[in-house]
C-alpha cells in the first residue's frame, strides 16, 4: 500500500506546474487556449494577444448553444498583474433553438441561424488578473502561463493565425 501511496503522490508532483519568469508585454502576443496544447478541429477557450496592446478572447468553439463569441479589448501587463479593458463583445443575436442533428452536434439543441452583431462596451477601468509564466515539468518547452486560476498553453506566436 505504501508503495502505490508513494507512485501516485509522484505522479502528481511530475505533473505539476511551477513558477517561472514574470511575462512580459512582449512574450504574451500569440495564442494561448485554455487547459491543452493540442489543437483538433477547433480551438477551445482561448486568447489572443497582439503586439499593438490588442486582445481577444474566444468563447469555446465546441459550445454550441452560447451566443457570446468573442470578448475584444486592450491590456497591459505590470508585474504580475494583467489589465484587460474590455471594449466590445461579439454576439450571435437573431438566431432561434432548433432541436440538433444526432450526426453533427452534441446535445439535444443547436442554435439555428443569426447574425454576429458587435456591441460597444467601452469600459473606462482595466479589470485586473493575476498572470504568471509556468514551467510544465513534463513538457518544459512549452509555454504556459496562469492567468487567475486558469492555465493557458501557447499553441501559436501568431494571433492572427486563428480567428473566430
């Protein structure tokens, strides 16, 4: 018994992340998704940050019944601190719940038509999130970063390389 106590309590401990170099304005700019480095068909919750002070954050691609698509702005990063100020959302509106193709989605309802509307939020205060870099014991050349309680893996430097 002592012996699995021990492997398993080793198996966590190697899958843990640990504290890196602070991030900077310059190293966030990419892709980081929520949770995985593995990209499939579609991304799931992720951000893009740009050079420019730019970011935007996508709703999870997989979820078919949310109509928030993307939630756009500017931050800036001091110390540990990641400031995001929102400034506008893109929503699906117009759309009706229709029941789902068993072949094609998830679940018993999909969103049936629409139209992605842009609505201005123009937030005057930056909300402020802790961010740290992270080291993945198990794959240390990849990028990781924690903002809040949420991991994020960096799956591409390019933010333009998806869109929603």
């Amino acid at each position: 018994m002592a012996i699995v106590l021990w492997f398993v309590t080793m198996q966590v401990k190697s899958q843990q992340l640990t504290d890196s170099p602070a991030i900077s304005n310059n190293t966030i700019v990419g892709v980081w998704q929520a949770n995985t480095d593995v990209v499939a068909s579609a991304l799931k919750v992720n951000f893009q940050f740009f050079k420019d002070g730019r970011f935007i954050y996508n709703t999870d691609s997989y979820n078919a019944l949310n109509p928030l698509i993307s939630i756009i702005g500017v931050y800036k990063i001091e110390k540990n601190i990641l400031y995001l100020k929102i400034q506008s959302t893109k929503q699906l509106t117009g759309f009706k719940i229709a029941a789902s193709e068993p072949a094609f989605q998830f679940g018993s309802f999909q969103i049936d038509g629409g139209k992605i509307t842009t609505i201005k939020q123009n937030d005057t205060d930056y909300d402020e999130h802790e961010i740290k870099a992270m080291a993945d014991k198990k794959a240390p050349k990849k990028k990781v970063i924690k903002i809040d309680s949420e991991t994020y893996y960096k799956v591409s430097d390019n933010p333009d390389k998806f869109s929603k």
